[in-house]
C-alpha cells in the first residue's frame, strides 16, 4: 500500500531560521510522533526506531534514513526503508522539505509518500491511512510549534 502526502506551511520567520531548524534531521524527525530513537551513524545517515500501535498490530520497525539530496538553503530529499521483522511488514518513506522566502515568512513545502507492505497492509489499509493522516497532522503542529 503506497499513499503520497503533500503539506505547506507558512511561518512568519525569515527562510534562514527555518532553514537553521529543519536542516538538523534529528531535530525534524522529533516531529514526527511514533520516532522512539534516532541515532546518527555516519553524515547524513541515521538509524530511526519507530513504535506504535496500529489496531492489533504493535509496530516497532528499524529505519535507515538518509539525506538523499540538501540544497542549502532551498531544500532536503530523505528516503527510509525499514522493516519490522516481528509482524512482517516493510515500510519505505520518500521525503522532500522546500522552503520559499515569502514577503513577510517562508513556506515550507513537505510532499513525499511512504508504503506499508506486509500484513498489516493486506488487513488495515484504511487504519494505515488514517494513522498516517493523524501522524502527519502532529507533525506539522510539531513544527509549526518549533518554527
């Protein structure tokens, strides 16, 4: 089960604040409500542990993320891949944040799409996609808050 995603959000900070704040990928993936652990394991490169609770399924997947792409000071391209080897299920997550210097703020774009496989994607796709809906919404209140 594959879903894209896409958001903006504008805040009345000038693009290098912003910029300052979501270049630091641990700091961005604090955002996102279900990161349990983010380690760093080389430049660009992190081991993300995710945990949560998806119906009947108890989620805690392993993810190597790595920043695929930085323009400084326009934008960052990430992509995860993971799996959770206890309930057999893979998951994968394309990212990509662009900033823009507004008059008075910046917009921040956040698109990308992720894919859940495995069982819990064959039992639950609707309560994947609703879960993902309600961890996208924390995370632009998180970054909203933190921007």
């Amino acid at each position: 089960m594959r879903q894209d995603f896409h958001e903006t959000l504008t805040v009345a900070q000038p693009s290098e604040a912003v910029w300052a704040v979501v270049s630091q990928i641990p700091t961005v993936l604090s955002w996102i409500s279900i990161v349990e652990e983010v380690e760093e394991t080389a430049p660009d490169r992190y081991r993300v542990v995710l945990a949560d609770r998806l119906g009947p399924f108890k989620l805690r997947a392993d993810l190597e993320v790595g920043v695929t792409e930085r323009v400084e000071p326009l934008s960052i391209r990430a992509h995860g891949d993971g799996e959770d080897r206890q309930i057999g299920s893979r998951l994968i997550v394309d990212v990509a944040l662009e900033l823009a210097q507004l008059a008075e703020g910046t917009q921040l774009d956040v698109s990308g799409s992720y894919e859940v496989t495995g069982r819990p994607a064959a039992l639950g796709a609707g309560s994947i996609r609703k879960k993902a809906a309600t961890i996208l919404a924390q995370f632009f209140a998180a970054a909203d808050a933190s921007l």
